[in-house]
C-alpha cells in the first residue's frame, strides 16, 4: 500500500475546514493514513458517490465510515483502492532478499512445520511472489506457505493472476532459476510458485481482523513501505498487532526508518548491512504449542485454459483463367511461404527472449519484419525487446506502426500501455488501457490476448480493471 494515485487527486481540494477534520479524522481511523490534502479531497468524492449509490445523506454515511461494525468495515474496504495505490516489483532490494534467503529463512526452517509467511501491504503481489520464490530455494516443498494482503480488493485481484509487465523484473537481470517465466510482454510467475501463495483482502488498520482469517501465527512477517504513509499513532497500533502474530522465534522485517520513534516490545533487533530485522525471542515458547498443521490453510492452485499459438491465415483459392492463374498462385504461395517464415522466425525471436538472448532475439524479430512488414506482430515483438534495454522512443514509433497496420491490435494496446507506464505518461498510459478494455469487451474468456506471453482475455480484462482502479 502507498499514496494516493487518482486523478480526483489533481483538483483543487474543496474540503471546508469541519468537514477536513472530520474526514481527516476518519481517514485515520479506517485506514491509518495521514491526512494530505490529495486524499482528503479523494476521500469526500469518495463519499459523496457512495452516499449517492446507497440514497442516503452524505452525513449518515459518514456516520456509517465512523461506526465501529461489519457494515463500516465493508465500506473502509470497497473505497480504499481510491486511497491506496501500490509501487511495487520483483525482487525489490536484491542484498535484502539475499539476506532472507542465506540467513533468515535457514535460521527459521526448524521452528515448525510448516512455515507461514506474511507479506502484509502486499499490493498487487510482487513480494509475495519474491517471498515464495526465496522460500523455494531455502525450504522443502510443502514445507512453507505465504500470504498476501492487501487493503486494496484491485490489487489482490491482480496478484492472484500473478501476470505483470517487464518492467516489475527492473533490477533482477535474471528471470531467478526459472521460476519467474519471462515473456516478451508480460511476465508471469510459475505455477509450482502460485501454489505456494494465498491471497486476501485484510485492512492492517482494523484491530479486529488479526490475525488474518484462516491464520493462526506466522514465522516471518515482511511489511515494508506501508508505515511510511500512516500516522505516528497507527504505526504503533500496527506494529503491536504484527508483533502478536508472530510465533515465537519469528522475524518482523519493516522497511527502512519505519520504526523510527517506536518502542518495539517483545522483539529483539537485529542488524544487518541489508537492514533491520526484529526477532521475538524463543524463550516465550516454553509453554506455546505449535499450532497443528490442519488448522492451517493451504493455498489453491488457479488454472486456466491452454490455447493455442496463432495460426496464418489461408487466402481463398480463385478460379483458374490458364496461365495468369498459375503465375497469381505462384505469387500466393511464395507470400504463403514467407508469412509462415516470419511466424516461425517470431516464435524463435520470442524463445530467445525468454532464455535471456535479447540481442538475438531483436536480430530475429527483424528478419520476421522484413519478410511479412504488413503484419503488426512483428513491430509488437521488436517494440517490447526495444522496450527492455531502454529504447523507449524506438519502441513507441514501432509500436505505432502496428497500430496503423492495425488499430484494434490486443498486443500492440497492451503493449503501448505498459510502455507509457514505464514512461511515467500516466495519462497516456490509462487512456490506452481503457481503450483496449472496451476493444476486450464481449471477447471469449479463454481466448489468447498475448500469443506469444500465453495470457487469456479473461487475465489480461482482470489486470486492465485493476491497472484502471475499477471494480470487478
């Protein structure tokens, strides 16, 4: 969870001075956050348009926010994605995970079987999914579970899909042992990786709701870059609330300073050159039982359904008239010929991408673009292997270029969204997504969105209405 990104945002804030109190004071209690003036103002729009959908006054509502019930926690729930919104990647402060994988989780490995693990404020899952990956290398399989949440129910649709851009791979230069599948436009973590990995709504505000339903206790707990954005007092309540779920012998791993001014009871700090960690000392176990593993939920592995890579098309034969036809058919079958190269070529370009040969994957995607220059899959492949060393204005001409050959063309929208995110073009970036979100509209669930990638309609529709803060 971090700041607000919403384009309410933008406007003049036109919250009066009882009202910013009050909002500012219910903004702290539901969600823990420090007042600004950018989500206060998407805070009272907010309210107004979910007063306006339940046909009550904007008083009772707010009145509704302030109660201490089920009804008030729903709501805290349905309107946080407009407050919250993550930044996130794989693999974020490599000497980090590297300090997890050689000394944290072996030193942990005993204390019960199996593991939990918590990435708490997980956004849309990035860290979580780093989290699994580093626990694979370490545990046994079947050894360990993880959980993520997130207050936002957006972001914890598109972490069960565990489908992202290339740029969520910034920094690891390595798609880490095969488990994190790269494609040439999305990348998509592994299965024996998503059966590790449970995903839920939780708000880390609510006193209630720990620990988190299904749970027990955990024997690591990762919260980084979530503090930051809270008040002093729900920084503390927080910290208190995770340092009770923590098993005995557990590690608490915040972010940098976020403990800053915070008395950490029961746990013992330690330092690392990678950061600080906080370890509940084992002696409180003398008389704790390890919870049975049946009392511990497992996660479930999602599927879906295989389709198919694209197939060229066949022109209709015409009718033979002597020699002219045979020369036409000549002239069909060398086009024939040469859309079939450039597909095959596209398809080696595409394996050369994933196995990390970016170099000879581009040479190849320009062979394909030469044979067949009318086809837009061509200028999407090279535009994202464009995109991946960096050649951002490269990658948005060819990617044009497709459009022009094709305006409706799935990939090249997908790909010309995710490249404006990159760009820091927001605007750009969600008027391109929404585009193709409608162009998506009615299609087959199970059909392929991105051929080359293996990503369905029905993946790529959850993530454009994540990316876009709609609900599903």
């Amino acid at each position: 969870m971090s700041a607000i990104s919403n384009l309410k945002a933008l406007r003049p804030a036109s919250v009066g001075g009882d009202e910013h109190r009050r909002l500012g004071a219910l903004l702290q209690q539901g969600l823990g956050l420090a007042p600004t003036r950018a989500n206060l103002s998407a805070l009272a729009d907010e309210c107004r348009h979910r007063a306006h959908g339940m046909g009550i006054a904007e008083p009772a509502y707010l009145d509704l926010l302030s109660s201490d019930g089920t009804s008030a926690r729903t709501e805290w729930l349905a309107i946080a994605p407009v407050l919250t919104v993550g930044e996130t990647f794989l693999f974020r402060d490599p000497a980090l995970w590297d300090l997890v994988e050689t000394r944290l989780l072996p030193g942990i490995k005993a204390l019960t079987r199996p593991l939990w693990l918590w990435s708490a404020g997980c956004s849309t899952g990035e860290e979580a999914y780093t989290l699994a990956i580093v626990a694979s290398r370490v545990l046994a399989p079947g050894s360990f579970t993880v959980l993520g949440t997130d207050v936002n129910s957006n972001a914890i649709t598109a972490a069960r899909f565990g489908v992202y851009t290339p740029w969520s791979l910034r920094g690891t230069g390595t798609t880490r042992d095969g488990l994190v599948l790269s494609g040439t436009q999305a990348v998509r973590i592994h299965d024996d990786v998503k059966k590790t990995v449970r995903f839920q709504t939780h708000n880390l505000s609510d006193a209630s709701s720990f620990p988190p339903p299904g749970t027990l206790s955990f024997e690591y707990i990762v919260c980084r870059n979530v503090l930051i954005y809270m008040t002093q007092n729900a920084r503390t309540d927080l910290i208190s609330a995770l340092t009770n779920c923590l098993s005995p012998g557990g590690i608490l791993m915040l972010g940098h300073g976020e403990a800053s001014g915070i008395s950490v009871n029961g746990l013992k700090a330690e330092a690392y050159d990678a950061g600080v960690i906080y370890r509940k000392p084992l002696r409180q176990a003398l008389a704790v039982a390890a919870p049975p593993a049946s009392a511990r939920t497992r996660a479930r592995a999602g599927g879906r359904v295989a389709v198919e890579d694209p197939r060229t098309r066949k022109s209709q034969k015409p009718p033979a008239i002597g020699g002219q036809y045979r020369a036409f058919e000549s002239i069909q079958r060398r086009e024939g010929e040469e859309t079939s190269r450039a597909h095959a070529l596209l398809l080696e370009a595409a394996s050369q991408a994933r196995a990390g040969d970016t170099a000879s994957a581009e040479r190849t995607a320009t062979a394909a673009l030469v044979l067949n220059p009318l086809s837009p899959e061509p200028h999407v492949l090279l535009a994202a292997l464009l995109a991946s060393r960096d050649a951002f204005d490269d990658s948005e001409k060819a990617l044009k270029r497709a459009l022009f050959l094709d305006p409706a063309s799935i990939p090249a929208l997908w790909q010309l969204g995710a490249l404006y995110k990159m760009m820091k073009r927001g605007p750009q970036a969600t008027f391109i997504f929404a585009r193709l979100l409608a162009r998506l509209e009615g299609l087959p669930p199970d059909q392929d969105a991105l051929p080359f990638d293996n990503l369905s309609i029905g993946e790529l529709n959850a993530l454009l209405r994540s990316a876009l803060g709609e609900t599903q």
